[in-house]
C-alpha cells in the first residue's frame, strides 16, 4: 500500500514559493488526502497582493471549470431519478435547439452550413456536442466571441443565454469530434427545466448542504469581505481573450478583486464555470466522488454511477477526436469521462498518475483530481488566467506521485 513520504511532501512548498519569487502565482494552496486524513496542506503567497493579504486555508477562489463536474454530478442525480436517459436530445428540454444546423467540414464563415441532429445530454456531457468556446479556434469560436457568449456572473438569465446557444451552428455534427465548450452550461438549464428549481437552488439543496459546503455558491458568500482572492493574469489583454492573448510586462496583472467584483452580485448561474469556493468545502466533493458518492448524510449518487462517471466515454483519447480546442488538461493519453478527464496512459500524457484519476481544472488555475490507486485527493488553487501560463498541474502530479514510496 502507498504512503507519502512527509519528507518528499515538503518540496511542494518550495515549489509553490518559487511560483510566488518568480510572479507567476500570487499565492496559491494545496490541500492532499489519503484515505479519508489530511496528510498535507501548504499555502503560500497572498490572495491580494496590493493589500498584502496572505493566501489561505479558507481563501475564496473563483474555480471556473471545476464547476462543471458539480453540475455533472446534478445531471447524474437526476437520471438516477429516472427523469430522463442520456440519449435523450436536448430538444427535449430546450426547444431552441430545434432544427440545428451544422458548419460544413472546413467551413469559412458561419453561414456555410447544413442540418444537423442535436445534441444528446450524453454529447453535452463529454464534449462532443458540436459547441464550442469563444477562446477555441474555428469559426464558430470567432462568433461567439464576437457577440461575448461566455456565461460570465453578469450576463443575466441562464435561460435567455442558453437559447442565445442555439441560435449558432454546431462546429461539427454531434459525436464525430471533442470540443471543450459550453455544453456544461446548456446542462445547467437542463438541470433548471427538470427540476424546476433555479440552478444555485439545486445545488444548495442537493449537493453543497449535503456536503457541509457553506462557502461554495454562484455568488461570494455574505461576510467573506477580502477572503475572496484577487484574480491576476500574465496577458496585456482580456484575461480569457486567448486567440488574440499577447503578454506585457506586467506578469501579475490585476482583473477582479473583491472590491465590486461581478461575483459579489452574480446573477448568471453558469454551470460550466460559475462557482466561488475554498479549499476544504472542494475536498468534500472530490471525497464524495473518491468514495462513491458517499457523504455525511448518505450518498448523492450510487457506487456504480459514479464509477460509470469516472470512466472514459469516448472511443479513445482526447486526442484522437480532432482538431486540438482549448482544454484543462493534455489530450494524449487522457480521455473523459462525464464532467471531467480520465487518464488512460501516464506514459502518453507524459506526466506520472495513475490509471483511471479523474479530474479537472480551472480557468485561473486551479485543479484537483482524485486517485483510487493511491486512494488520494488533492486540491490546488490559485487564481491565475489562462490556465495553460505555466506547466503547474503536471509538476504538481510529478511532485505529488514523487512522494510515494
């Protein structure tokens, strides 16, 4: 059985301190378990570096997409129910999906098109919808990010923005490529439509107070003040903009800070990347999914969905369903499963793991994974867009998977 070696464990405190040194990061923290127990947990930096306010255990970070396995697991729970299949096309609880069109093979411009299905949940789920990102390449990410189609906390209805959706084309009919993008987000109103509640609702009532989550919502919780950390990126231009990304001088560039941030109001509920949390209250749900959905009160979903959750759903690697998009995690060796990426073949994606973690990361960095080899979870954040800066994650695993002995 695996152990880690405290020893080896402290060199991820200088590693995040060389992150610090060399303005990279402004801070960060990680937080590892192993068999249920906290074996390490290391902070190190600031959370706001123009007050000089230190990075902390229950700092407050926007996750972005470590969002979207929450909303995976919400979309789990309710087939558990029998509420719908996952075969199931969107059609049928979003009507503006109807009458889909599809971006010819090659297409030049948005308006070359021909019909096309709809998507199913299940090609919501593992990215292989057809939608797309404004920071992907390819036509249909030049027009979304033309008319800003991103699901930020201050772009209102998550209804109204998700028939806005479906008045593009798909990049490609559905199932015949993987494309990260806002599926996530369209299930979050399938989510709204079937429950009939508001999806911040959902979540309080069904995941996070089940979980004991009190500082995870859509919105910076009351009285958290400055605990909610500064957002930084490298780019001289939008922090998200990465087809146009150029960087200055400048590599801890401020763009949202607890001082009138849209979070503190939000009133989009994005699934896809919406949520505000901290270190521990992300370490129960990563434990719920180690566990088999287990949590304090009984569990959210059975053994078997999580495992049918956690395993790959396409035909092969990432990699090998087409062009390259924008991801949070390598493409080679890696495929994904629903809500987040599985890894098939550590040698493949060249960084040490173990067959079958399951994770996913954010847009400020931000990342975690669950390891039922070693049985581990580690949490990491900071906040620093884009996420694809730096090579964290992977020195991470390596630093990680170099203290077990």
């Amino acid at each position: 059985m695996s152990s880690l070696d405290h020893t080896r464990l402290n060199r991820i405190a200088n590693w995040m301190q060389r992150y610090v040194d060399e303005r990279k990061y402004a801070g960060s923290s990680v937080l590892i378990r192993q068999h249920g127990q906290d074996v390490y947990f290391h902070a190190s930096g600031q959370r706001n570096i123009e007050e000089d306010l230190p990075f902390d255990r229950d700092t407050l970070v926007r996750i972005y997409s470590m969002t979207k396995p929450v909303t995976s697991v919400a979309v789990m729970m309710l087939a558990e129910q029998g509420a719908f299949h996952l075969d199931a096309p969107v059609t049928e609880f979003i009507p503006a999906f109807t009458d889909m069109q599809a971006l010819v093979p090659g297409a030049e411009h948005i308006d070359q098109t021909e019909p096309s299905p709809a998507p199913t949940l299940h090609q919501l789920m593992t990215h292989t919808s057809g939608l797309s990102y404004p920071f992907n390449p390819g036509v249909l990410a030049a027009a979304m990010e033309q008319d800003d189609i991103l699901f930020k906390p201050d772009q209102g209805s998550l209804a109204i923005m998700a028939d806005k959706v479906a008045t593009y084309p798909l990049a490609f009919k559905p199932g015949c490529q993987w494309e990260y993008s806002v599926a996530t987000d369209i299930l979050g109103r399938v989510v709204e439509v079937v429950s009939g509640q508001p999806l911040g609702e959902f979540f309080d009532r069904e995941i996070l107070a089940p979980l004991g989550m009190t500082q995870t919502g859509f919105q910076v919780p009351k009285g958290a003040g400055d605990r909610f950390a500064s957002l930084y990126t490298p780019l001289a231009g939008d922090a998200m903009a990465l087809n146009s990304a150029a960087t200055g001088g400048e590599t801890l560039r401020l763009v949202d800070d607890y001082h009138g941030s849209p979070f503190a109001t939000a009133d989009m509920h994005s699934g896809g990347g919406g949520l505000i949390s901290c270190l521990d209250d992300y370490m129960r749900f990563a434990e719920m999914l180690r566990l088999g959905g287990a949590t304090p009160e009984g569990h959210l979903l059975s053994p078997s969905t999580v495992d049918f959750m956690t395993r790959n759903h396409l035909t092969g690697d990432i990699a090998s369903l087409g062009p390259k998009s924008f991801a949070e995690q390598p493409m080679e060796g890696v495929g994904f499963g629903l809500g987040g990426a599985v890894v098939l073949d550590p040698a493949r994606m060249r960084t040490p793991g173990s067959v079958g973690d399951f994770s996913w990361g954010g847009m400020a960095s931000t990342f975690f994974w669950i390891d039922p080899v070693t049985h581990m979870s580690v949490v990491f954040f900071t906040q620093l867009s884009p996420s694809s800066s730096y090579p964290s994650r992977s020195e991470l695993k390596a630093l990680v998977h170099g203290a077990l002995i």
